[in-house]
C-alpha cells in the first residue's frame, strides 16, 4: 500500500471511528471470542499430543513383550493417525493469510478472516473430527476386545460403550453447531457491518 493511499485509508478510520459506532464493545467482544477459541483449540492440540505420545509408547512396549492381535495394531494405528490428523486440521484450518499492512481495515479483515476460519471449522466438525476420532475408537476398542478375550463377537459391554461414545459425539456436534450460531456469527456479522461502514 502507497503512503497516500494509507493516508486517506487513515482519514476514512478516524472519521469512521468519531461516528456513533461503538468500536470498545465490539473489540473486547473479539477479543475475548479469540481468547476462547485459543483456549479451546489449544487443549484439542495437547490431547491429540497426549494420546499419540501415550498411545505409541504403549503399543510399543507391548510389541516387545506380548503377541499382538493385527486388528489391535490396526486400532492403535488408526487412532494415532487420526489424532494426527486432526491436529493438522486444526492448525491449518486457523491459518490467517490476510496481511497486516498497519490499518484497521487489515485488522478487520484478519479478524473476519479468523471468525471465518472458526465457523468453517465448527461447521464441519463431524467430517474432520467426529468422524476420524470415533472411527478410531471403535477400531481400537474392538481390536483390544479380541486381543483380550480372542472372540470376533463384541460382548454387551462393548455394544454400550460403543453407543456412549456415539451418543458424546453427536452431542459434541450439537454443540459446535450451537457455538458456530450463537456465539461466532454475531461476532462475525458485526465485522462485516464495520467493513462495509469503512467502505463506503
């Protein structure tokens, strides 16, 4: 951006901001939504961590000192690439790629880009993270129900935990798509109003 150009994006900002918007309520609003979101997908991060590091030191003292089943060793590889996966999904998903070029319309944009990102995310939840995940453990449960008992045929135990497990993830679903409605989106929609206040 040349210096005229961000002299008079400037002039427009400071016009717009000694208007009747409220710039204060709706900055502490983003931020604290970004605070959360960090928060949240941060924890995601360090239990994909925690159970590919536990997972792998345990599938790998157990290869040295029991015989393993190949649909244990299928569940545990399943698991751990799941995580894996879903690690990546989520950094990559929350990448920014708008620059920052010293304007509050550039800051906007970064922040819309954000609000964006994490619905898209929200959103989709059940193909990038219910789906991977629960496929995961129902692979690795059933490979270590037949690595401990050596029958093909779940027990009723099995059956429940499956169904528990199932129900947890369609009410994670629920209430990603809940977050994305009623806590994202009129931040997100307040953005766009700004925007196209700076546009005109």
């Amino acid at each position: 951006m040349q210096l005229d150009d961000l002299k008079s994006t400037w002039e427009k900002e400071v016009t717009m901001k000694e208007g009747t918007i409220d710039f204060d309520s709706i900055r502490k609003q983003v931020n604290k939504l970004d605070r959360s979101a960090k928060a949240t997908w941060a924890i995601e991060l360090f239990a994909c961590t925690g159970v590919i590091i536990v997972l792998s030191a345990v599938w790998l003292t157990w290869l040295t000192t029991k015989e393993l089943h190949p649909l244990f060793h299928l569940g545990m590889l399943a698991m751990i690439v799941s995580c894996f996966f879903v690690s990546w999904k989520i950094i990559s998903g929350r990448k920014v790629t708008t620059n920052d070029d010293w304007t509050l319309s550039a800051k906007l944009n970064t922040q819309i880009e954000k609000r964006e990102k994490e619905i898209k995310l929200l959103k989709s939840v059940a193909y990038w993270y219910l789906s991977p995940l629960f496929i995961a453990i129902l692979l690795s449960s059933y490979g270590g129900y037949v690595q401990r008992t050596g029958s093909y045929i779940p027990d009723t135990d099995t059956w429940v935990y499956w169904t528990l497990c199932l129900a947890l993830h369609i009410g994670i679903y629920f209430l990603n798509q809940h977050s994305a409605k009623t806590k994202v989106q009129p931040v997100l929609d307040q953005l766009y109003a700004l925007r196209r206040e700076l546009e005109r």
